[in-house]
C-alpha cells in the first residue's frame, strides 16, 4: 500500500503519462478550437461589431436595422439586401431600350457610376441625379444601379419618398421625429437611392427632412442617387422641393453632382 508521501508526491509531480495525454490534448482540434474562440470572444479583431459582421440599430422610425459593420467580413448578402430595401423584382439596366439620344446618354451615365465601384476610376461627381418626365426610364435607371451595386456587395439604401414620409408622419405624429436622427440613421450606408422625389403637395416639414438627408450627404460627398420629375430650370423648383434640396441636386457647378435629363415623353403613353 502506497504512503500519503508518494500520493501526494505523484500530484504535485505528474507521471509521464497524464503529462503526455495533457499535451496530446492541447494539441487537438478541439482544444485549439476552445482557445481559439476564447481569444476572438475576449480579443475581437472588429472592436466594432464584434465579429458579429453587422451591428444593431435603430431607424427614424424606432425600427431594428441590421447595416453591415465596416469589416464587411463573411457572406453577407443577405443582411445587405434586407437593409437595402430595394423593391422584390431586380431590374437591370439591358431592360432598358435606349430611344432617343436623352436616354441613351443616361444609360451610358449609369454605367460609368456603377463602374466607379469596381475599378481604380475615380468617381468624379459622387451625387447622380435623373430628372424628366413620368415614365421616362428615371426610376428604372435608379435601381438598376442600386441592384448591380447590391450585386457587387455595396451597402445601399433604397427610400421611396411618397411612402417613406408617410410611415414617418404614421409613426410619429404631425411633428415627425427629430430630422438629424433620420439622417443618421441612413449615414452607413454607401449610397443612398431617393425615388420619386417630385414635390408633391409639399410642406415644410417634408422639405426639411429631404433638404436635412440630402445636405448630410452634399456635405460629406457621400454617393447618392435621385430620381425626380421637377426640372432644375423650372420657375417652381424651389417652391416645390425647397432650397436646400433644389441648390444641392442640381449644382452642376461644384464637381459634387451629375445631372442628368431622360427626356419629355413616356414611354408609356408615347406622349
């Protein structure tokens, strides 16, 4: 029968044996496994997100978004094509038909501001703005640079203006939520699409929010892309989108935007 001195001597002093099955363990897949998510738990390479990929947070309308965080680590196409709220149906800019010389030329623009997100080409004008007549080809032109951006793993944000002032005027009321939290909520993302922008039946509290997320991104020169029916040269564009709209989308003199006309008659109707 063994002594207490010997026991308590092969504790402090391991055998031979438990020592190796100690290293064999360490050595494993799953205890390399287990150190390796304690490091990247207590040590995150995003100190950001976490290594979670996208980060919570709340919209102008008190919404959960899930924009993707800046390490853009992983597949995360889905999360960027929820956040972008661009309709269901994809459209692209072959579904177009390029008649007459107006839209021929916007379709050839829209082609040159995709592809200032994928090659060394320096964007040089980071706001596009498509204004003409209803049924002209500007919103399809829009998203179609929204989806083949999306496409290329480009964060964007896709606002349709009648529908997006209406569930912020739902959810909060006549007075609306304060205007720097909505343009906050849209400053991640990496361009940002304004449909059907037109001015109607407008008030001051629908021309200041516009003016507020239109200006953060003139300031910043950050990409945006709009589509509108009001025309730079009429008398009324002031009246109807407001100042602080109407001098930034249509400043052709400062290298920030590209203005550009899709003509006077809709396809649609042909007149």
């Amino acid at each position: 029968m063994e002594g207490l001195s010997t026991i308590l001597q092969r504790i402090v002093d391991p055998t031979a044996s438990h020592s190796e099955a100690l290293e064999r363990w360490r050595a494993s897949p799953a205890a390399q496994d287990i150190d390796a998510q304690y490091l990247k738990e207590r040590f995150p390479d995003c100190p950001v997100c976490n290594d979670h990929k996208f980060v919570s947070v709340k919209n102008a309308l008190g919404q959960t978004e899930y924009p993707p965080c800046q390490c853009i680590r992983g597949d995360l196409r889905g999360v960027r094509r929820r956040y972008s709220g661009l309709p269901d149906t994809p459209v692209f800019l072959s579904g177009l038909d390029p008649n007459g010389p107006a839209l021929e030329s916007a379709i050839e623009i829209a082609h040159a501001y995709i592809k200032g997100f994928t090659s060394d080409w320096e964007l040089a004008e980071p706001i596009l703005t498509f204004q003409g007549e209803v049924g002209t080809g500007k919103s399809h032109l829009l998203l179609s640079i929204g989806w083949a951006l999306l496409d290329q793993g480009v964060i964007v944000k896709y606002l349709f203006v009648p529908d997006w002032l209406a569930k912020l005027r739902g959810s909060f009321g006549e007075s609306g939520p304060d205007p720097e939290d909505i343009y906050n909520a849209y400053d991640g993302a990496e361009v940002l699409l304004i449909d059907n922008m037109d001015g109607e039946h407008p008030t001051p509290w629908s021309k200041d929010i516009l003016g507020r997320v239109i200006d953060s991104r003139y300031r910043n020169n950050q990409r945006l892309v709009v589509a509108t029916k009001v025309r730079s040269w009429a008398p009324d564009a002031r009246e109807r989108l407001g100042d602080w709209v109407a001098d930034r989308i249509f400043d052709t003199n400062s290298g920030k935007v590209k203005v550009v006309h899709t003509g006077e008659t809709s396809y649609r109707t042909g007149q």
